[in-house]
C-alpha cells in the first residue's frame, strides 16, 4: 500500500539508501587509499603535502567506522537516527580530511558539498540543511583556528596564515557557507520533487493495477457472454460467461475469426454498420439466434452487437454481447398458452356447464327407457353402452371445468403424510385399483404444512391414476415426502414440502416429456389429456410447482412442491 505522506521514508527504502552511502564511502576511501599508495611510492610531494601516517590512520579509520555501520544497520530500528548519526560523522571527517590535507590551502572542502547532497538524498530538506549547517560550522571553525594559528593543520606548505589578508578568509568562508546553502535547498528541492513524482507514480500504479483487476472481475463476474473484436473480426476476448453459453474454451477461440469459431452466426450475424439482410431490413441493435451447443441442448441467444472504439473517437472493432434468453423464451411461450387458454377455458366452460344439464337428462331418460320397456339382450347392450359413455363425458367436462376454473383455496392446517395415506386409501377402495400393485412409502415425519387439503387430494388422486395406469401388469407405486430447499425459480420461500410419486412402468417417451403438461395431450387410449395439467394447474394455485421425468432406473417420477405455509391469503 502507498503511504498516504510522499515524504515518509520506508524502511526498506531507507535502508538500501544507508547501504549505498556507506559504499559509496568505502569506495571514495579505497580510491583514496590507492592514490596515497601511489603516490608514497613514486615519491611524490601532491597539493596536499607529504602522505604522512596521520593519513593512513584517517583512512583506517573510515573502514572501521563502516564496519560499526553496518553492525548497527543490522540491530537498530530507528535508521532515521543512524542516518543522522553517518552525516554528521561525515562532517566530521571531511572536516579531518581538510586538516590533514592543508587546512586553508586544502583542495577537499568540497566533500562537504557530497555530503549535503547525500543528505538531502536521503532526509531531504531537513536533512540537507542539517548537513549544510554542521559543515558550515565545522569549516568556519577549522579555518578561523588555521588563521589565528591554534591549530597547525597537517600537510601545510604556507609559512604562515598571515600572509592571508583577514577579508580573503572571510570571503572564502562566506562563499563556501553559501554554497553548502544553496546546494541544500537545490539538492533537496530536486530529491523532493523526484520523491513526490515517484510517489504520484506509484500511485497511479496502483490505481491502473486495481482498475485492471477490477475490468477483470466485472468482464469475468458477467453472466452474459462478451466476445470482443479487433477490425479484421478476430477475437480479442471470450469471456468465462461465453464459454457457458457456447461450451467452447477461450484458448480454442481467441485469436481465431469469429465465424470460424462459431460457425452457426455465418448468415445470421452482420458486423457491417448500415448492411441490410437478404429481405432489405435494416439489421437491429439485438437478434434472437439460436444455437445448438456441442451437449445437443438447443438454446436460444439474444444478440447485441457495439462499435469499439479508440480514445480518439475510431472505430477498430466489435463488441458482442450474448444472453441467454432459453427460460425468457419459455416463460413468454407459457404465457402466451396460458393466454390462450384463460380465453378458451372461460368460452369452453361456460359451454360445458351447459352441456351438463342436458346430459343428466339423456341418462335420466335412458334409465327410466331401460326400466319401462321390454329389453332383450342387444337393446341392454345398446343402452349400457350410452350411459357408459354418457359417464365418460361427465367425467370430461368435469376435468374440463376443473382445469378452467379452479376452486378458491381453503387453508388449513393438514398432516401432509397422514393426507396421503387417507388419499392412497381411498384410490385402493376405487374401482381403479388393481392388486398387482404395491405400494411403497417413504415420509418424513412429521410433514405438517398450511395449505388446501381438498386440492391436494385432487393432485394425490390424478397422480394415483397416472402411476396405475402406467403399471398394467403390475409394480411397485413408490410415494416420498421430505422438506427440501426451494427449487430454482421459487421467489420468497426458503423451503418446500416435496411430494414424489414414482412407477415401475415405461415411463415418459421423449414426445411425452415435452408436452407432459400440456392439457389435452395424451398417449393413452381414450384419456383426456387433463389429468397432469390439472395437477400442475392446482400446484400453481397452491404457490408450488411441478415438474416430471423418467427415472435412471426405469418407470416415471413426478415431483411436487408445494408451499408449507401458504397463508389465508391463497
């Protein structure tokens, strides 16, 4: 993280600043030392006077003291005060380098000046003007001292300071004053400037590196597929929500045409602005496609296709956007059959309530006839078969008006277990039961739920009948009730009764499964095709759900959920 303060030295940037001072120091020395060598060797009297002891001892010396640094640099927390500590040390020895090499007449007051300039590399302002008094203050003093002869410096070649008049000594040390000044609050000023720049730098990184996550995160946090082009229509990017929707990787896609990677757009996709289609329509911002994905399920896309384009204003590609929009499809097809069917259903109703009335009348009459007249065996046949008949109409239209009209639900407190019991009892006493079937149940107890018991007869009742009728030479009818969490596309409940029926028979074929719901369809001789529409009609009604299957071990499923505390207001 930035530190919120640019002029806040971390440790670690400290740290590896006191190294390099110290380097630095021992290599000056070195560079020192080898001259010295030099010139002891070739005899040679320099600017500064003879190479004496006092001068190996100066340069021992700094060795010595760099080897306490770096003992120090290893123990201390506080580095700020060892730091401090090296420049006022370095002071100091430039200021024995100067006495040993001539003092007035020595060559080496600018070290001073390096040293500033390292401090105000590495404390900056504060730390520059610190250096610039102390050297100030220790050349000023050596020099007065050299001048009024309390010190003899080291290295000398002047007969006496005398011979300086006292305004070239005051000159001389108001210059050099003024430079290690001047060269503070340069020097410092600039290392300021570089540390706020580098600061700034820093943190706009830091910025680009999150705001790069953070695309990052939203393109691959995305639940609609986005594909983006370059000009020649190659794909740049293949989102993970792509990869869903079309069940291909992105490594198999990018850098590939986007009609090469996903053939099925070739003719129904133009990336041209203003094209037009073969029928001369001008192409819209979104298109409906369909797509079969490499599993066989077929879904369906909806399409939107945007320029991208530059910072200066060109465009150098697509964006493509894709959702899925399969279950939207569906909910509009429901809505549409549901549409249709409350228009039906009430004309349909209305005439079949009607068609009731006279049909008690043909089977009042035909008792009465059958009574009243002499029978023989083929008018008893004739006659049972219409009143047979007549039932099986009855019982048509009675499904019909349940389908189209409902009964308002009232709610009660019921034993979901115990009603099925009840139910299953009830349908073993009926004339559609046979012994070859068993029954088997599995509950979760105890099972109490708020809902409409009479409905949920209904639906035991139709689901009984379901299952028996797809068992004709007999099996295992398997009932199963637990509290489940809700299934996807429940709103507002958090957990649901379950209710499932399940059959030894064929089970559904692929067309059944299809339209399992669908009223009026059957594949069964002399059905209605009502009996699981009015289940999932009721289900609805109950705030619950249907749904149906074949099972991986054979015969058919039906699941149902229904709301355990659906409340008067139902």
């Amino acid at each position: 993280m930035v530190s919120s303060d640019p002029l806040r030295i971390p440790r670690s940037e400290l740290f590896g600043r006191l190294q390099r001072l110290m380097f630095l120091r021992v290599l000056f020395v070195t560079l020192l030392l080898g001259a010295s060598v030099f010139l002891q060797v070739r005899e040679t009297q320099t600017a500064f006077g003879d190479i004496q002891t006092t001068h190996y001892l100066l340069i021992a010396a700094i060795y010595c003291i760099t080897v306490i640094y770096i003992f120090l640099l290893k123990r201390l927390d506080n580095l700020i005060r060892l730091a401090y500590l090296q420049l006022l040390v370095d002071t100091v020895l430039v200021t024995a380098i100067i006495y040993v090499t001539g003092g007035i007449e020595s060559i080496f007051s600018f070290l001073y000046i390096l040293t500033i300039i390292n401090a105000s590399i590495i404390l900056y302002r504060k730390g520059g003007m610190i250096a610039a008094s102390s050297s100030s203050i220790f050349y000023g003093l050596l020099i007065d001292l050299h001048y009024y002869r309390v010190i003899e410096p080291l290295g000398s070649r002047m007969g006496s300071p005398a011979e300086y008049q006292a305004s070239y000594i005051f000159y001389m040390i108001l210059v050099n004053i003024a430079a290690f000044y001047l060269v503070a609050f340069l020097s410092s000023y600039a290392s300021e400037q570089a540390r706020k720049s580098r600061f700034e730098l820093i943190a706009k990184q830091d910025d680009i590196i999150k705001l790069e996550a953070l695309n990052d995160w939203i393109i691959k946090s995305m639940t609609s597929g986005l594909i983006t082009l370059d000009s020649e229509a190659r794909i740049l990017l293949f989102n993970p929500a792509a990869e869903r929707l079309f069940g291909i990787p992105a490594s198999a896609c990018i850098g590939q045409k986007l009609l090469e990677a996903l053939p099925f757009l070739n003719g129904q996709l133009r990336l041209d602005n203003g094209e037009k289609n073969p029928h001369g329509v001008r192409h819209s911002n979104f298109m409906d496609l369909p797509y079969l994905r490499p599993s066989g399920e077929k879904v369906f896309l909806r399409c939107s296709v945007s320029p991208l384009s530059s910072p200066d204003g060109s465009r150098g590609g697509r964006i493509l956007f894709f959702q899925d929009i399969t279950e939207m499809r569906q909910i509009e097809e429901d809505m549409k059959r549901v549409e249709g069917l409350a228009l039906i259903g009430e004309l349909a109703a209305g005439i079949a309530h009607e068609i009731r009335n006279p049909m008690a009348s043909i089977s009042g009459s035909i008792q009465m006839l059958k009574e009243s007249l002499e029978m023989d065996d083929v008018k008893t046949k004739l006659m049972d078969i219409m009143l047979r008949e007549i039932n099986r109409l009855n019982t048509l239209v009675s499904d019909f008006l349940l389908f189209a009209r409902p009964k308002p639900s009232v709610v009660q407190s019921v034993d979901l277990n115990q009603l099925i019991l009840d139910s299953l009892e009830l349908f073993k006493n009926s004339a559609k039961w046979t012994e070859k079937i068993q029954v088997e149940t599995h509950f979760r107890g105890p099972m109490r739920i708020e809902s409409d018991p009479e409905q949920i007869k209904q639906i035991l009742w139709n689901l009984s009948l379901n299952a028996v009728e797809a068992m004709k030479g007999g099996g295992i009818l398997s009932v199963r009730t637990d509290f489940v969490p809700s299934p996807e596309g429940s709103v507002g409940v958090k957990k649901m009764a379950q209710i499932t029926f399940r059959d030894t028979g064929e089970g559904f074929s692929q067309k059944a499964l299809q339209f399992l719901f669908t009223p009026f369809f059957t594949t069964k001789e002399g059905g209605s095709g009502l009996g699981l529409a009015i289940v999932k009609r009721i289900a609805e009604g109950l705030k619950g759900r249907v749904s149906g299957k074949n099972h991986p071990d054979g015969g058919a499923e039906i699941t149902v959920w229904l709301d355990p505390s659906l409340g008067p207001s139902a």
